[in-house]
C-alpha cells in the first residue's frame, strides 16, 4: 500500500469516484510564509484520468490571496464535501501552480454550478443565492493543479482526520 505523503501517492477507486461527485462543496486553503491562512471556494474541479492529479477552478479576484500563497509556496489544502451527507475528503498538496484554464473549462464550471445550486435547492436554499455564490465577478477564472500527496477523511464521525489511501 502507498503511504500519504509519498512521491506515490494515488487516490483510491473509492477516494477518486466520489471526487468525481459534480455538486460537492469545494473549499481550498493555502497559506503565507508566516502561516496566515487564505481560502477560498472553488468553482469546480477536475480529476485527471490517473487519479493524480487535481485542477480546481477560481474566480482570480476572490481567490487572490490563495493564488499569492500558491505562486510563493506551492501549499494547497482542498476539503470536497456531499452537503446531502456531510460525507467529506480533504487532499493537500505541495505542488500547486495557477495556470490558464483549458478551453473545455469554462464548460465544467457552468456545469459544476447547475448541479451544486440543483442538489442543494431540494434542501430549501434559494437558487439565485447558491447562484450568486458561485459566480465569479468576471470572467476571470484561474486553474489551480496540484498532486496530491496526501488525502484524509472529513467525514464527521470516528474516523475523521484519519489518512486514507489506494485501498479506500
């Protein structure tokens, strides 16, 4: 089994599928060479075939503090939340570089937007208002790709915070 934090890494069948998930709840950190944090809510992601790699997807303007953090260290903490379930995983990364979206982008973050606003108005939130959250000002939309390197459960419950692997 590879461990967490090894040039080896790779998220499991199990890990990668529900990563896949288009409406959780995307919410990246990063930090300063004096451990301030900055966050800041992703617009969608996208998972690489191999399982390795991560492209998440930002308005520049809201997340110009993560991206300052990301070009002088390369620090990234990623947590995807179901909001049906609070089931949750958190990936880290030490690798993360802003970059210009692919073309095919701008179609994952418009998709990634109807299915987060469609999965959480059944729970009675105003779609204008998850609407509002996830549009960026501009068209100013920023790719940030990492590896992750390590991944842990979210999940409320007796193994939060617990690593998990391949095997998962």
């Amino acid at each position: 089994m590879t461990k967490p934090n090894s040039p080896d890494f790779a998220l499991g069948a199990q890990d990668a599928a529900f990563l896949r998930i288009e409406h959780l709840s995307i919410v990246a950190a990063s930090r300063s060479a004096d451990n301030i944090p900055f966050m800041s809510r992703a617009l969608g992601s996208r998972l690489s075939t191999d399982n390795r790699k991560m492209t998440l997807f930002f308005s520049a303007a809201d997340a110009h503090g993560l991206l300052e953090h990301i070009k002088n260290n390369g620090m990234i903490a990623a947590v995807f939340a179901l909001p049906s379930t609070h089931q949750a995983l958190q990936l880290k990364g030490s690798d993360a570089k802003a970059e210009k979206p692919l073309k095919s982008d701008s179609k994952l973050v418009t998709s990634y937007r109807q299915a987060f606003v469609e999965h959480l108005k059944k729970f009675g939130y105003s779609p204008s208002l998850i609407g509002a959250l996830l549009t960026p000002e501009s068209e100013d939309i920023v790719a940030v790709t990492f590896t992750p390197s390590a991944a842990f459960s979210q999940t409320p419950g007796p193994n939060a915070g617990h690593a998990v692997g391949p095997t998962r």
